[in-house]
C-alpha cells in the first residue's frame, strides 16, 4: 500500500481509496451510495439529499423496487440500485445501514453495506463508487468506528478502480483519513 503524501489517499492492489469532504450529491462517479431507509422512498440526510437533487425518476425507481422485489423494504446490510437521475452519476446504490446499539453487535450488518453495494457495482460495470459515512448521522453509529469499518470493508473487498468516501463534517473527515492511515 502506498500512501500520496497529504492527498487522503492510498492505492491498494488496483483500487484508490481516497476521502473528498462535501456533498456526495457533487461528487462525479460512476455510482453514488444512499444511506437509505428500507423503506427506499426517500427520507432525511444524504437519502432526502439524492432523492431531491437526483430528481423524480428514482423515486420512481425505488417505487418499482418496492412493487417487486423488496415489497416488505430493503433489509439492512443488502444494497440495490437505481439510475441516477440528475445526479453526475450512472447509478445510485441504496443500502440501508444498521441503527447503532450498545447491547448487539451490528458491524457485520454495517461491514455487509460496504461489501454488497460494491458487489451491486461491479454487477453494473462502475468503476468508481462514492459513499458517505453510513449509519454515522441519524443511526448514530459512533464515527470513529464507522469509518473504520467503512475503510476496512472498502479495502478487503475492493472490485473496483476507485472508491471515494464523502464524509460530512470534520469531525466525519478526521475520523474517515485516520481510518486510512491504519
């Protein structure tokens, strides 16, 4: 693994792996990730964000999915994918991400965000894939360890050319390029 000095990026086995802070509603990518609810028709924070910019024709999308294959919601840890709509993007890949608990483990669920939006990626011929922090906003998942998860997952996976992780925040920043050091 090499790391470019000061550019919060580091290429492994193929695959750049960097962090752009901002709106993942800007970022140009083959697909962006939503931090969808299961019930994929639109909500708050980065899944109210896409679902607004984007425009109409992916909750009509979503809508098709609900129809069909996901009558009862999307399930935690599983991802879809629609087209992007207005998006400067091909394709939007929504996943729901697990609500944090202190009781129960959930990182499997969180990590299967990761792994299976990458897999859906892959499935479509995307090459670079941009994710916010998911479940690290309103599901309250402690960022440190989001990002970690998110970085780990993201490297052991891998599949693709590129993959950009879109923290909101500073703090969601610093966490995110701590993550990449390790």
């Amino acid at each position: 693994m090499r790391c470019r000095s000061g550019a919060g990026a580091v290429s492994l086995a193929g695959m750049e792996l960097r962090i752009e802070p901002g709106d993942i509603t800007t970022v140009h990518a083959d697909a962006i990730v939503n931090a969808a609810n299961s019930g994929l028709l639109g909500g708050g924070g980065v899944d109210g964000a896409i679902h607004r910019v984007g425009g109409p024709g992916i909750l009509a999308e979503c809508r098709e999915i609900r129809a069909t294959t996901h009558p009862d919601g999307l399930p935690a840890g599983q991802a879809v994918a629609t087209g992007a709509g207005d998006l400067p993007a091909r394709w939007v890949i929504h996943t729901v991400g697990p609500v944090w608990s202190e009781t129960e483990d959930r990182s499997a669920t969180l990590a299967s965000c990761y792994r299976e939006s990458l897999r859906v990626a892959r499935e479509l011929g995307a090459r670079s894939v941009a994710f916010p922090a998911i479940s690290a906003g309103v599901y309250g998942w402690p960022i440190d360890d989001a990002a970690r998860l998110a970085v780990t997952t993201c490297r052991e996976v891998g599949g693709v050319d590129e993959v950009i992780v879109v923290p909101f925040g500073a703090e969601a920043e610093e966490a995110f390029r701590a993550a990449l050091r390790n």
